[in-house]
C-alpha cells in the first residue's frame, strides 16, 4: 500500500461514512469510514427501505447468505411500509453477546468497508475509539472481511489490537480487556471474538492482517505503543486539541479558561522531534487543514496530515444536509454572528473526555434544548462497566436517568449536563430516532477549530464544495514535497 499524503479522518457515529472515503479513496488518499455504531446504522437504513439499494447489494456480496438473509428479513421496512420513525433496534453492547447480535456487527462492518472499496483499487481504512470495547471486535472482523487496508484507533491505549489484528487475519479468537470500574485487576475482564461462531464457513474467506495506525496525543504514548503492543504498530497519527470529535484531556491539574473550556499548555503538544525518532510514518492532525499546514507537517519530517472538518462540511459527509448547509450559511457564510462556533465542553460526553461542540440553533449545543430531552439510555456504546458488590456487573451511562445512575454505584454530579451523544451523533446523520414517548432525538454536531477555515473550500457564489476539492485545496503548495 502506497502511504498517503491526506489522511481523511474517521468520523463518528456515520460522517464519514463509506460514499466520504470512497470519494477520498477515488482520489488516491486514504478514505476512512467510522467503524463506530455501525450495526445501529445497518438496521436504520435498511428500516428505511435501503434507499438507492446500497445496503442491499453489499448484503449480497457477504460470504454467508443465511446471514445476510436473516439480518434482512429481521429489519427491512419496503418504502410504503414504512409507519413512522421509531426504529427497532438490536442488542446494546456488552461483554458477551449473543451470537445473532455479533453478526449484525460483522456484517455491518463488512457493508461499510465493502461499499468504500467498491469498484476500485484504492485504500480504505476504518476508524474505531477504543473506549468502545465491547462494540469493537466483531466490527473489526467483518471490516478485515471486506479487505479494510488500515486499522486507526484513538481515545484510549489500544494496545492489545495489533496482537488481534494478527489473529483475526487467521481466522483465529481474539480478546481484549475491558476496563471495568471497581476492578483494579485491569485483565480481569476480557471480551472475545470468535469467528467460528458466526459461521461454519468463515476460514474460506481470504484474509490479510491490515496496517495499524493508532491516535495519539504524545509522544510517550506513542513510545508505549511501539514498545509495548501485542503486535506491530505500522505509523501514528498525532493528533492536538484542535481537533474535531472527543479530544485528549489536558495534562495534570484541570484548569478551565473564562469560556469553561480545559485549558491546554505547551506540556500538551506532542513532541515532534521524539515522535520522528521512532522511525514510523506518521500524520499530524487537528487544525492541520490547510496547503500551508501540510507544507509544515511536511517540513517536520510527517508524512502527510489528517484532517477532518472539512471533509465533515462537503458534498459527501454523512452528515445531514440541512445541517452542513446550516452550518456554513451559520459561521462561514454570514460570519460574525455570535462569537465563536466551537466549543471545548468538558461536560457533554458520557466518556468525560473533552468533547468539541458546534454551536448551532436548533441542536443540543442550547441548553434550553438540551434540558428537554427526557434522559433514557438505549443505544448504550458508551455505557461504563462497574464491578457491584455481588460481583456483578452493571452498566451505566452518566447521560441516562440520573436514579439508575445513583442506583448502580454512580454519583449524580457525574450525570450534571451530559448528553446523550448516541442518540445526537445519528440525529445528525438523518437516522434520529423517535421515542416511545414521542421524543424526536436531536442532534448535537462536532467540529474542530478549524470550522473557522471552510470558506477556503468555497468556489466564490457557492455555498457546498466537494471532497475533491478539499483534496486539491490542501495538495496546492505540497506539490514535489511528499
Ligand atoms: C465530526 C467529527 C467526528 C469525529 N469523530 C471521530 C471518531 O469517531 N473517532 C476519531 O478517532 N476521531 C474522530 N474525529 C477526529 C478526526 O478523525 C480527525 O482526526 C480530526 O478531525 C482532525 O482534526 P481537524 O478536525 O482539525 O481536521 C472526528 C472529527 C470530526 C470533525
């Protein structure tokens, strides 16, 4: 695999999806899809009649039909049948699963990376947070399925998924720890894939281990990873607190500027030099979209950028398109309006990582908006793992009811202004689910600081641009450089 120079950053739950790194595959970069709530995403689109059949024709391209059959005899709603917007939903994420739950992760994993790779030769990668250990595995498998060329990982340590990647390439189990609150033995607890399970036939499947890039903030981190993984790390991607989507949080004591967002020093900037010193390809990301930014990665020894705003904002995110045409009209279009767009909100992630916020009327970036949603927890990605006094374990989400919560050993300052990103982040795709109660979930977008920068992507009198245009935008002073 030739390395890239643009890496477009994997985007979660569904902005990059795989029409996005398609596109960026198309044109000789490395596309990335969200391996994120895939499975959620499968059954929605397929209840909502599978529009242009794209769900459906990667389904008949998975190697076990009785599987592919029974995903679709289970969820696919026919355009006319289609009675409202409550979606049915599968399983919530846990340590073990049911075998018919687990397939739906593989074979959602396998449609993403399989439509990104359709009909050409170019790389595909899929992006996962490792703090999302309990979805992760079966979605990785049925990724390596479709032939998914580079594994990225950021929000946590991941190093146990190089020995995995080494594994499934064999068709073999694979586990890997689950952090657990209360349990201070950290292998304790493991999750396990097992591709016999999902079927009898799976070892006739083709396989090759792909390459693993994890996220990194630091040096150290890096280092560690190198030194310390079950397997090889081929390249990192160093990613700052500029960034769009869950950011790493500052170094030693937390301190908050007069916005209420985490204050970053220099400590917090990863250390280039030690990072070139490693000897491994690596990306720099968060703020770096820009032709002149990527000339200086360059000139730091990196081998390209990462970049993910603004693919978030062209014609083929996943994201809705009254949202990005909202966005733009918002912040770039009429700009001035109402200080900055993005905020730093410490608060909002159920993972209590910092977490970037767009600010935009109609979402749950306003309070008012957000403090009428009733709190319910039904998707559950980001549920946390804690050890109860019987030995049992529950699951919990600070942004679910703030009593089951305190019920299950959480205290409530912890449920104080988080929101329900699960149920946001496919609002914001057009897959927002409508309660029981009538409740329509609404979105909540991220973004990174580089928001501030789209109008460099905006041929004069438009108001959309294209992934090859952010491409073409960012190469036009690298030229000869790579
Ligand atoms: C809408 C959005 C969603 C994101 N979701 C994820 C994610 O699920 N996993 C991840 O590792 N990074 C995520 N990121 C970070 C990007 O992959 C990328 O590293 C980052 O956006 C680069 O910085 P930039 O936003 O300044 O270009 C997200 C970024 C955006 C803008």
């Amino acid at each position: 695999m030739k390395l890239p120079l643009i890496i477009q950053g994997g985007m979660g739950v569904g902005v990059s999806d795989w029409r996005l790194a398609r596109a960026v595959s198309l044109e000789g970069e490395l596309g990335v899809v969200s391996g994120t709530g895939l499975n959620s995403m499968l059954v929605r689109r397929l209840q909502l009649a599978d529009p242009g059949g794209h769900m459906r024709r990667a389904l008949a391209n998975f190697f076990d039909q009785s599987i592919a059959k029974k995903i679709l005899d289970t969820f696919f709603v026919e355009e006319d049948e289609i009675e409202n917007r409550h979606f049915k939903r599968t399983a919530l994420p846990a340590i073990k699963l049911p075998v018919s739950v687990q397939r739906i992760y593989v074979v959602a994993g396998f449609v993403e990376v399989w439509l990104a790779k359709e009909g050409h030769s170019g790389s595909v990668g899929i992006n996962f947070l490792e703090k999302l250990q309990t979805s992760n595995l079966p979605t990785l498998y049925g990724a390596m399925l479709a032939g998914v060329d580079v594994v990225l990982m950021g929000a946590g340590l991941p190093k146990e998924i190089p020995g995995v990647l080494d594994k499934f390439a064999r068709h073999e189990d694979a586990s890997i720890s689950v952090n657990v609150i209360g349990c201070s033995d950290a292998s304790k607890y493991k999750t396990t894939f097992s591709p016999l399970a999902i079927s009898a036939h799976v070892k006739t499947q083709p396989m090759f281990r792909p390459k693993f890039f994890p996220i990194v903030a630091s040096s150290t981190l890096a280092h560690h990873l190198m030194h310390k993984s079950t397997g090889t790390v081929e390249g990192f991607i160093v990613e700052g607190m500029q960034a769009g989507g869950h950011n790493a949080p500052p170094r030693g004591p937390m301190k908050l500027s007069e916005r209420g967002e985490p204050v970053y020093g220099e400590r917090d900037a990863a250390n280039i030099k030690e990072i070139r010193e490693l000897g491994l390809p690596f990306w720099l990301a968060g703020s770096f979209g820009s032709a002149e930014r990527l000339v200086e990665a360059l000139e730091l020894g990196a081998n390209g950028i990462q970049v993910g705003t603004a693919f978030a904002f062209c014609d083929e995110s996943g994201l809705a398109k009254h949202l990005r045409d909202e966005v733009i009209q918002h912040w770039i279009t009429n700009s001035g309006i109402d200080g900055e767009p993005v905020f730093t909100d410490l608060q909002a992630s159920p993972t209590g990582f910092p977490f970037k916020v767009v600010k935009l009327p109609g979402t749950l970036s306003e309070k008012e908006i957000y403090d009428q949603r009733p709190r319910k927890c039904d998707l559950g990605y980001l549920r946390q793992m804690v050890v109860l006094e019987d030995e049992s374990i529950a699951y919990r989400c600070p942004a679910e009811p703030v009593e089951d919560f305190v019920k299950k050993g959480g205290k409530s300052e912890e449920t104080l202004d988080r929101k329900c990103l699960c149920n946001a982040l496919m609002a914001n795709i057009g897959l927002a689910q409508t309660q029981e109660d009538g409740y329509h979930e609404l979105p909540l977008l991220t973004a990174g600081d580089d928001l501030i920068n789209l109008g460099q992507f905006l041929q004069p009198g438009r108001q959309t641009y294209a992934a090859a245009e952010v491409l073409a935008t960012l190469k036009a002073k690298a030229e000869g450089e790579s």
